[in-house]
C-alpha cells in the first residue's frame, strides 16, 4: 500500500481558479454630466431672456408686455431699421467681416500650402509665428495693432482699413489651421499623380488641390465671418469715429446709457449670424469627415482623367 503510493507521480498542476470578473474601472461620468449641463444652462438662461425681449411690444426690459417685431423694423423710430446709427453699426460689421473673409482666406490658403510643403527649421519657426495671434490675448492683440498704425504705419488712417488689416491679422491663423489639417490629411499623392500626367505644379493646384481643398476653404470663410463679426477688442482700439463704430462697440457704448429693446434686437441679429455661421461651418467639416474617403477619391479620380484626356 506505501509502495503503490509512493510509485504513484506526485501531480503538480495548480487547481484551476475562478475566472475573476472584469473590474468595471470607467463609469458612467453622471455627476460631470450634470455640471456641463448647470453650466450650458447658466451661460445661455440669460442670452435666451436677451433674446425674448427683443421681442416686447413695450420699452421695458425687464416686464414682458406681448410679443411684436416693433425693435426690429416695425417701429418708425427706434427700431434697427429705422434708426441710422443702428443700421451704420449692422453694415459696418457686414463690411468688415465681408472684407475679412475676401482678404484673409486666399492668404491662409497660401500660408497653408507654402508651410505645408515647405520642410525646413525656418518652416518650424514659420508655424510657430503663424499660431502666436491664436495663444494671444485679445487685449494684447489689440494694443499693439493700435500702437503699430499709429507709431509704425501713420500713413493707414485709423478707421475701416485698420479695422480691416487687423481682423485679418488674427483671422489667419484660423484658416492656416484649418485648410493646412486638410492638407495633411491628403498628401501629395494627388499633386504628384497629376503632374505624372503631365500637368504644371500650378495646374495640379488648380484642378486637383483646390477641389479637394473645398470643405476646409468653406468651413475657413464661416469661421472667419463668425470671428469677425463678433470681434470686439480689436475693432475697438482700431476705430475712428462714429463711422467705423460696429455692432459690438455700438452695444458697449449704448448700454451705459439708456438702452432700449432696440439693441437687444440688433444683439440678435448678430447672434442669429454668428451662430449660422458656425452651425454651418460644423456641418461642412462633420460632411467633409464622413465623406472624405469617397469624395476626395471620385474629385481626384475626375481630375486626373480629365490631365489624362488633354495629354492624349
């Protein structure tokens, strides 16, 4: 009986254990859902109630009295489109932001493109300038546009035109980020597929670059108008005189004062602008994501059989 149990081998395999469950490490972040909500809710309980009175039929800002459209054009005087400084501010802010976005995208565009493809520490450097106005307070911004036209450059007049060249300093880089994201994203398989078919640098740009470039070029402009039209600081430093006063400016001025339902209004209609703006731009680069694969393929794939039919 020893025996046959000491010739039995003696087994030393461990018992198998227990499958642990798996620890649950994440949950659900229920209480920073609530805060982001309280803090949404704070940020926009006091737009919505500007908003609402913009539509009182009475002068009162603070005691509903019916709704009316009387601040935006019904009123013969006091309304946005009746009263002249109020309607000068709208088409100041329109024009600037018009003009800014017709300056600054084709030069984001091109800052894009010459950083993108240009591969140097020089180009590091270049990049690196090209986001400082983005990391720049605004107030700092603006000071030291005021104090370069008027110290540096006497001979640009305070006024539109440097209202207009300093919008575009800062709206740059807005566009240099967004188009160059594009450009990454791409490559230069297109560029040098189209110039195997004979086509010019300049021709590969113009027939195969920009179409694919389209998106982030329309997302650049709605940005930029958005940016611009809300600008504040920088309009502010850069302005003349009543001429060159905008909506902003016009609302900071008037709000010291005796402010009627009327500018409540006109805070709405550049809300309304704004706000389409950018809820249009997301809608471009959340189309652009989806279909970039697809899109960009099929424009390129149309523009490479299109080299390859002229150089036959």
């Amino acid at each position: 009986m020893t025996a046959t149990t000491a010739a039995q081998p003696v087994s030393t395999a461990q018992p198998a254990r227990p499958a642990r469950r798996r620890l649950r490490t994440w949950r659900r972040p229920y209480g920073l859902a609530v805060f982001t909500w309280l803090y949404v809710l704070w940020t926009l309980i006091p737009v919505v109630i500007a908003v609402q009175f913009s539509f009182n039929s009475g002068r009162s800002r603070t005691a509903w009295q019916g709704f009316s459209f009387r601040w935006y054009w019904q009123d013969p005087i006091g309304s946005v489109w009746h009263d002249p400084s109020l309607r000068l501010a709208l088409t100041n802010s329109l024009r600037l932001a018009a003009l800014t976005v017709l300056i600054a995208t084709p030069l984001g565009v091109a800052l894009a493109l010459g950083l993108t493809r240009w591969r140097s520490r020089t180009s590091t450097a270049a990049n690196g300038l090209m986001l400082l106005p983005l990391a720049t307070p605004e107030i700092v911004m603006g000071s030291a546009l005021y104090l370069t036209f008027t110290n540096l450059y006497t001979a640009i007049p305070l006024g539109r035109t440097a209202q207009v060249l300093g919008h575009v300093t800062f709206s740059v880089s807005y566009v240099v980020v967004i188009v160059r994201g594009r450009l990454l994203s791409i490559g230069r398989i297109y560029e040098d597929a189209a110039q195997d078919l004979g086509a010019s640098p300049v021709q590969a740009i113009r027939t195969v670059l920009i179409p694919l470039l389209a998106p982030a070029v329309i997302a650049s402009v709605l940005v930029v108008f958005a940016a611009s039209i809300d600008d504040f600081v920088v309009s502010a430093f850069l302005s003349a005189d009543a001429s060159s006063t905008t909506v902003p400016i016009k609302l900071y001025g008037a709000v010291r004062q005796a402010p009627s339902p009327a500018l409540n209004a006109l805070a709405t209609i550049m809300l309304a602008g704004t706000t389409l703006a950018l809820v249009l731009a997301w809608a471009v680069l959340r189309r652009r994501r989806r279909g970039a694969a697809a899109g960009g393929a099929g424009a390129s794939s149309a523009a490479l059989r299109d080299l390859a039919a002229i150089e036959v």
